[in-house]
C-alpha cells in the first residue's frame, strides 16, 4: 500500500507544496489543495452527468427489456448488453469519479505522512540522516525506523523536543521549525484514537455528518434521474451506508488531515452536485434530447420518402422495375446504417468518441 501512497503521492506531493508556498499554513494550504482536486476532477464529474442524461433517454427500453425477461435473468442480461452497445453507453461511466478519488486519498495519505518529503522538499539522504539521529532519541531500532512510514512525523516531534541534536544537518532544524501543521488548535498530523476521546474526535464527527448530509442531497438532486431504474435506486441505498462509514473509518485510522480533506471534499461535492443539476439536470436534458431525436427521426424518414420516390422516377426513367430498388440493401446493412446513425447521433449530443458498427453489434 505505501508504494502505491508513494506513486501518486508525488505528483499530488508539488501541488501540496505550491499551495503552501502561496499560503504558509498547513490546514489553508489543505484546503486549498482540496479545492484544486475537485476542480480537477469537475469534467469527470460532467461526464457522469452526461451518463445520467444518456440513461433517460433510453430509460424506457431498459424497463422494457427487464419486464419482458423478468424470469429470465440471463437473457434480460443479454439484451441489455445489446442495448448499450446500440446506444454506445458504458453503465460503469457514471462509478469513474468516485473510483478516481482513490489515488487523490492514496496520494494525500503519502503528502500528510511525509511532510519532509512533500513540504520541505527534503532529499532522501537528509532524511535518513535525520532518522538515524532521532531513532536513539525516540528508543526504537534506527534499522527499523528508517523503514516506519510514519518516521517524518516522528523526526519532527523529536526535532521540536531536542532541536540541539540535529544540528549537524544545516539548515535542517529552521526549516522544520517553519512547518506548523497545527489548524485551529489540532494537530493534522495526529490520528485520532477510538479508545482516547479528545479534539481530534471532531474531525471523524464531522466527516461522518458531512458525508451523510451530501449523500442526502445527492440523493435528492438525482432522485428524479434515477426514477424507474432500480438498480440506480439500490446503489443510491448503499451509496447512502457506506459512504458515511467509509469516511467515518478513514477519520479514525489516519492523520487527522486526511479527515480535513474528506470534510472540505464533501461540502464541495455538495455544492458541485447542486450547481450540475441547476445547469445540466438530467430530467430537462434528457426531454429536450428526446425532442431532438424526434425532430431528426422525422427528418430522416422524410428524407427517406424522397430518396424512395427520386429513386423509383429514376428506374422508371431507365426502363428498371422500382421495386428492386427498395431490395438492393440487405437488411443486415440496414441494420448496420440504422445502428451508426444512432450513434453518431449520440456522440454529437454527448461529445462522446464514435465507435464504428462491427458485425459483432448486429449479432
């Protein structure tokens, strides 16, 4: 686990450091590195959006598919893969947001646990150097230390208690001595303890009431999106258990500034969610594309009549039999016009990437 903390740990890690060249105080510069992230992460957001959009549209199909199969979840299974491939809609797309804020969390937890690293943007020498002189000073094996991923935290506390042993690092002891990671009295860097009630015991708190208010209104804000889809619904019902206890566990098993980030993290999403549906809402988007669709269903079948009529006065004009006109297509091929049409449609509408027919679709 702490590779992968270090993978992403070092290019959230300049982020981190920016923010807190630009604002000097540990929490600001937090919570400012929290905004960043979920403003990176707003056009995920969008695209989860656009998915829900896209769901409503061919909503009815999918109710359609699992009442006519209803005693048959196999082919119900089956025929819905159909239905996405006709559609090009892929049902995980709307899970990416939250799966791409695991590597933010991963990354954090390295920014957090090793401030020397990411704050004071110390090389690895200094800090095995500043390790082997506070192993003795905090009585554990200086072998193992080294190798304790919690260890900057450490060194700094020794560093605060015996700055005088450290001396012989230059500059070492005043640039520790800059990094304040307390925010309104808390330490960020400590994590609290279940069985020790004290101020740290606000932050798990907070975390759970803010995880828990933001799942309610997410809830709210895409209630009527999800209407009829119960497989929407069940993830909403278990969005709205584990959430709240992911973030209530997460508070309680890591430094204090990981809860910091989690509770700014909600209320953002909160807000975020709030201004999608104001401008995007998936009911009033999916109605006017359904509209859309409607206008050039009828402008293609117009389209069509002339095509057929054009056709048959020009086999008349050459002396051929209509009729053979309407048959020159096999009905695969029109399948196969009818399905691209259908997507390149979608991904006009959606700004998705078109994807050609193969003949595994028309299967």
């Amino acid at each position: 686990m702490q590779i992968i903390n270090t993978i992403f740990g070092y290019p959230l890690g300049w982020i981190m450091w920016l923010c807190y060249k630009v604002i000097p105080i540990y929490g600001v510069a937090l919570i400012v590195f929290t905004i960043i992230m979920r403003a990176i992460l707003i056009p995920f957001s969008i695209k989860q959006q656009k998915s829900m959009v896209k769901m409503q549209i061919f909503q009815p199909k999918m109710q359609e598919i699992q009442k006519k199969y209803a005693n048959n979840r196999e082919k119900m299974n089956e025929e819905m893969m159909k239905l996405y491939q006709e559609e090009n809609y892929n049902p995980m797309s709307g899970c990416l947001p939250m799966v791409i804020q695991f590597p933010v969390l991963f990354g954090l937890i390295d920014v957090i646990y090793r401030p020397m690293t990411h704050i004071l943007r110390f090389g690895s020498e200094i800090v095995n150097q500043a390790a082997t002189i506070a192993a003795p000073l905090l009585n554990v094996a200086a072998d193992t230390f080294t190798k304790d991923y919690s260890s900057q935290l450490k060194i700094i506390g020794a560093v605060q208690q015996n700055p005088d042993a450290f001396s012989g690092i230059p500059g070492f002891v005043e640039a520790v001595n800059t990094l304040n990671l307390n925010f309104l009295g808390i330490d960020l860097t400590q994590t609290p303890s279940v069985s020790q009630f004290n101020i740290l015991w606000i932050i798990p708190i907070l975390s759970g009431l803010t995880s828990v208010l933001m799942t309610i209104f997410t809830m709210k804000q895409t209630a009527a999106a999800s209407a009829g889809n119960s497989s929407a619904a069940g993830m909403s019902k278990g969005m709205m258990l584990m959430m709240p206890l992911m973030s209530v566990w997460f508070a309680f098993i890591l430094p204090a500034g990981v809860g910091i980030y989690w509770i700014i993290s909600n209320v953002l999403m909160a807000i975020q969610t709030f201004l999608l549906n104001k401008f995007m809402n998936p009911v009033k988007l999916a109605e006017q594309a359904r509209e859309e669709m409607e206008i050039k269903r009828e402008e293609a079948r117009q389209a069509k009549i002339e095509a057929k009529k054009q056709a048959r006065e020009e086999a008349k004009a050459r002396g051929e039999n209509p009729e053979d006109i309407e048959k020159a297509l096999s009905q695969k091929e029109i399948n196969r016009i009818k399905l691209a049409e259908a997507r390149r449609r979608m991904a006009e509408k959606y700004g998705d990437s078109y994807t050609d027919v193969t003949d595994e679709d028309l299967k």
